[in-house]
C-alpha cells in the first residue's frame, strides 16, 4: 500500500479536531485508530467512505465522519474518499444508481428534465425518487464491501511481499 503518500496528504488531526462541522464529536475523536493507518482503519475507511459517497444527502462529510468514530476506522481517508462524488461525477454515478433501481423494481427508466424549481422536485420525489433511492443504497453497499475486501487484500499482499523481499 502507498501508506507513506496517503499519510502525506491526510490532515493533521488537530485539524480535523477544530474543523467547525466536527467539533460535535468532543472527545469521540481522541481515540487513536481514526488518526492511524493500518490494516485494519485503512479497508474500513474505503467501506465507510465509499458508501456514504453513494447517499445522495448534503453534508455527506459528516455522516462519513460519525461513522468512521462508530466503526473506528481512519477518519480523514473515510471523510477525502466521500469526495468521489463531487460535481463533475455525481450526475453520472446518480444516473446509474437511477437506472440501477429502475431495472430492480421493474420498472422502465423515465425520461426527464431537470427544472431548478420545488414543484419539479415533488413531482420527481414521487416518480424517479424510489428506483433512484434503491439504486443509490444498492451500489453504496456493493462499493462499500467491494473496496473493504480490495484494499483489505491489497493490504496483505503489501506486507507479503515486503517480507518476501526483505530477504532477497
């Protein structure tokens, strides 16, 4: 694993500790796996971070950061890796999770356009709201336990072949 380039762009954790939107978290964020990377906080922050990236809410950065205190795993990896869906790949990754849904419950995907108005909104709350939802929640956990068992693995297989290595 690239531990030494992930830890070099990873926040401080004193940082993150007076972050305005974390303080909530008091003490919770003195526990010492959420600031280390290891193999056991590393897979469960892609898990984390992977699978709130797939919820389509605002503030996805704080749920990721309440659930990797909960989960104890590597806080700054889990809350960065929420930054897959930024707004140059969000309307495909949410397209896909719409089609997704739609081919799970059955139904066929609706053609639509997106209006920036409340009405428009209520009435796509209605029709494409749950195929899109089923969709969303489906992929955050297939990609949520697909990258937890890769960068586990990977993991592994680093150190192996660190050892393999070490005496040649």
């Amino acid at each position: 694993m690239p531990k030494k380039l992930i830890e070099k762009f990873m926040p401080k954790p004193e940082t993150l500790r007076e972050h305005k939107h974390l303080r909530m978290f008091g003490d919770l964020l003195l526990k010492p796996n959420l600031w280390s990377l290891n193999r056991h906080s590393a897979p469960g922050a892609f898990a984390v971070g992977l699978f709130v990236a797939w919820i389509p809410m605002p503030f996805q950065m704080v749920l990721a950061a309440a659930l990797a205190i909960l989960f104890n795993v590597n806080l700054p990896l889990a809350v960065a890796l929420v930054w897959v869906t930024n707004p140059i790949t969000m309307p495909f990754m949410f397209y896909i999770a719409y089609l997704l849904g739609a081919k799970l419950l059955g139904h066929e995907p609706q053609a639509f356009n997106f209006e920036a108005s409340w009405h428009w909104i209520q009435a796509s709350v209605e029709t494409i709201g749950p195929p899109f939802l089923l969709g969303c929640f489906v992929l955050a956990g297939i990609f949520g336990l697909v990258s937890y068992f890769i960068i586990k693995n990977l993991w592994k297989y680093s150190v192996l072949f660190k050892w393999k290595n070490r005496y040649k």
